[in-house]
C-alpha cells in the first residue's frame, strides 16, 4: 500500500518525474535495511543512504533508468512511506518492523545463513531470523531451522540454549512448509524445557524473557 497504492489512488506522481514500481523500491530499500541490521543501526547519514543506492542501481535497471543515486535516494524518502529523516542528515525507517522484514528478504535472497545463525541468541535479531524463515523457500527454511537447532546444542550455556532452541520453535510458526523431521528435531528439543522440571530450570526460562511466551 505504501509502495505503491498510496500515490496511484490519490493520482500522485513521484517527485522529479521519477516512477518507480513496487519491486524496484524492494529491491533498494531491502539494501538499505540489511545494511543497517549488518551495523546494529537503526538509522544511517543520508550519505551512506546514497553509496548503498548507487551501489545497487547497476542491479536494478528499472530504477537505474531514472536517475542518479541521488535523485532516487530522494524518491525513496519523499514517497515509499517507509522512509523518514528524523534529523538534518540521517536516514531511518518509519517502523523497525519494515526494517527486519526488508532486511531479512535481503538476508534470504543473499543467502547469509551464517550470519543469522551467529545472532540467534541476539534479541535484536529476533524478528529478523524468524522472517528469514517465513520468506525462505522449503528446503531454505529446514536448513535455517536445523542449523538453529544446532547453534542451540553448540551453546556454552543453558540460557542461550534454551533462547535458540525456543527460537527455533517460535519459526515454525512462520513455516508454512516444513519437513516433518526438521520440526519434529525442534519441537523435541523444546519439549525438554516447557513445562520446566525443576525451579532452577523455571528461573533459567524466565531470563529468556518474552520468547517463551
């Protein structure tokens, strides 16, 4: 909607005589946002914004064959609706949810499985993992899913255990094809925690925090 319907529907044109489809502006604000889940940012100087357009423009022909990297960089900011400039020179999304979400299409089509799996036990890549599984493809999905299981099993600890392995099982619920035997391995896993045995294990899932839930 903000991509695309919004100015359709009021009969906006984009600003400098720029038009650019939904897909194009996919694909650039994807980069923008991986880039800033990559950096632990949630906001970038317009600068860098354009470095990452221009990057990106020879990819993405549609938008190349509108202008320069400044002139779309503008276009993104003034008209997708999920860009904003909260200061005089920085760069943020209006809502940290179009970020993971673009951020964690990117992390899929660039298939940056390891770089995902090393901030399983991060919450602020929360969101980002369990979107990389709903955007996967199948066969995608059961090697994120058995790689998290085994990141959980690796851990040095029982609170970043139980943090990846409930993970893992909170991405089922994104998983709308899965090989029964990738989560028949998570829920397994997780069924060692929920209900907890004892109190010490009661006090270990309860500094997960709201995972559990």
């Amino acid at each position: 909607m903000l991509l695309a319907r919004r100015d359709r529907e009021r009969d906006m044109s984009g600003p400098y005589g720029i038009e650019l489809h939904e897909e194009p502006q996919v694909q650039l604000l994807q980069r923008l946002a991986y880039w800033l889940i990559r950096n632990s940012r949630t906001e970038l100087d317009r600068g860098r914004a354009e470095r990452i357009v221009a990057e990106a423009l020879p990819a993405v022909p549609a938008a190349a064959a509108q202008g320069d990297a400044p002139a779309i960089f503008r276009h993104l900011l003034h008209r997708s609706g999920l860009l904003r400039a909260p200061g005089p020179n920085a760069v943020d999304f209006v809502h940290r949810t179009f970020q993971d979400y673009l951020g964690a299409k990117r992390a899929v089509e660039e298939w940056d499985i390891g770089l995902l799996i090393d901030h399983a036990a991060d919450d602020q890549w929360e969101d980002v993992i369990r979107m990389s599984v709903a955007h996967a493809r199948p066969r995608e999905r059961a090697q994120l899913l058995r790689e998290l299981v085994r990141r959980g099993d690796e851990a040095p600890d029982a609170r970043t255990r139980m943090r990846v392995h409930l993970l893992a099982l909170a991405c089922l619920e994104h998983a709308t094809e899965v090989d029964p035997g990738v989560r028949g391995e998570v829920e397994e896993r997780t069924a060692r925690l929920i209900p907890p045995a004892t109190n010490v294990s009661a006090r270990q899932l309860a500094e997960v925090g709201p995972l559990v839930l």
